[in-house]
C-alpha cells in the first residue's frame, strides 16, 4: 500500500495511506496505533484514527520527530507486506437499538418519500446493515460508520440544525452515526437511540470505538420509553 508520512503540527506526525477507506485498512491502523504505544510508552500523549490516517500526538520535548519517522515508515512498510483482502465485516460487536419513528426523526417521512420507498423499506434498509467504525471525532462518543446502503445515501441539508437531540440516529452522505451529544447537526435524522454512547464513568468512556462493528435493532415506542428513550 501506498502511504506518506510529515509532521502534523509543532509536536505530532501523521502516517497517511494514499488508499480508498476500508475496514482492512482500519484495523492495521489500530495494530500500528497499539505498536505506537508499546514503543513509545509515556512519551505518547495521544493517538487518532482516521478513514486513511494515524496521528501521533507528543510534547514538544519528546518528539524525536526524525526517529519518529522512520519507525513509522518501518511500520508502514510492513503492514504494506500484508494482504488485507477478506470480509468488510468480523461478527458484530455492538447492537444499538433504535426507534424508526417520525416522531423522533424528522427526515425519515421525507427520505422515504424522496426515494420511492415506503418507512418499512427505509427501516429494513437501514437496519439490516452492519457497519464499520472508520473513525471518531466531531463530538465525544461521535463514531462514522460505513457504508450505508446505496438506495439510502443522501446529502446532508444544506443548512444545519441548531440542535440535535442525543441519541439521533443520523445519515449523510454513505455514512450513519448517533449523536451522542445534543449539538449543532447536518445530517439527516432517521431514528432515536435511547442507549447513552459516552460516559466518563465507563471504561472506556465510548460505547463505539474505531474497529467495532455495529448493527442497529428496531424497538418499538414502548421499549424505547423503557429503555431510557424520552419521546419529544
């Protein structure tokens, strides 16, 4: 595989696989990441997956940036050795229940009508799916999972909501999520997950981490209203 490597700010460097995004490539990030932590140990202060990318996070009196360098491009090369052909998809890790409801998704009338489809095939599309965590980031707890069917992938709005609810089952463009957070949000909200996706009180605080595959279950109102779920 191809890849190149610079600094990423005063104190960071970054690897980056001149690839298309797939799961393959995913998890030999996270084997690189875990070797990153052995090796480097306490000088390490931080570490993010990307769709194609690994940074490296140090403080600036630790990074050897020119040692730094070469280890990863060792690494690199090795995984490169690799052949990462296979399954998009090992077994399921997560299940996230959802609640496919107009009530709590406002885009969900919409895009089954923008797409010919009635709510039950939208439903079934989406929920019949497993995903992939390419990566994290936006909010804490916020995971981009791929790939969304064909017959549901769709832009985001053109203008953004001022306010998501947490727990808003999301899609936009080949991607879903879950807000984990009430916040600000462009994408289209097909569902309502009652199941918290960050804690500070867990370990570790995320319910989804990059690598994780998901699949998500439909509930009905009444089990969503069990589970914690507040209906608007």
């Amino acid at each position: 595989m191809n890849f190149e490597l610079g600094p990423a700010g005063e104190a960071a460097m970054r690897l980056v696989f001149t690839e298309v995004p797939q799961p393959a490539l995913t998890k030999a990030l996270i084997e690189i990441e875990n070797q990153a932590r052995q090796h480097f140990g306490s000088t390490l202060k931080d570490s993010v997956i990307g769709y194609t990318t690994l940074t490296l996070f140090f403080s600036a009196s630790t990074l050897e940036r020119d040692r730094t360098e070469a280890w990863l491009k060792e690494q690199a090369e090795a995984i490169a050795l690799v052949d990462h052909s296979g399954a998009e998809h090992s077994a399921t890790d997560v299940v996230l229940p959802v609640l496919y409801h107009p009530s709590v998704a406002p885009d969900l009338e919409w895009l089954a009508d923008d797409r010919g489809l009635c709510i039950d095939d939208v439903i079934a599309l989406h929920s019949e799916a497993t995903y992939f965590a390419y990566a994290t980031g936006f909010a804490p707890g916020f995971c981009y999972l791929g790939t969304l069917p064909e017959a549901l992938q769709t832009p985001r709005l053109d203008t953004p909501r001022p306010t998501v609810p947490a727990g808003a089952v999301a899609i936009a463009d080949a991607q879903t999520a879950v807000y984990p957070c009430e916040s600000p949000g462009g994408w289209r909200l097909i569902g309502a997950c009652p199941e918290p996706l960050f804690n500070l009180s867990n370990a570790p605080p995320s319910l989804l981490t990059v690598g994780a595959t998901v699949r998500f279950e439909p509930i009905s109102e009444t089990d969503f209203r069990a589970l914690g779920g507040v209906m608007p």
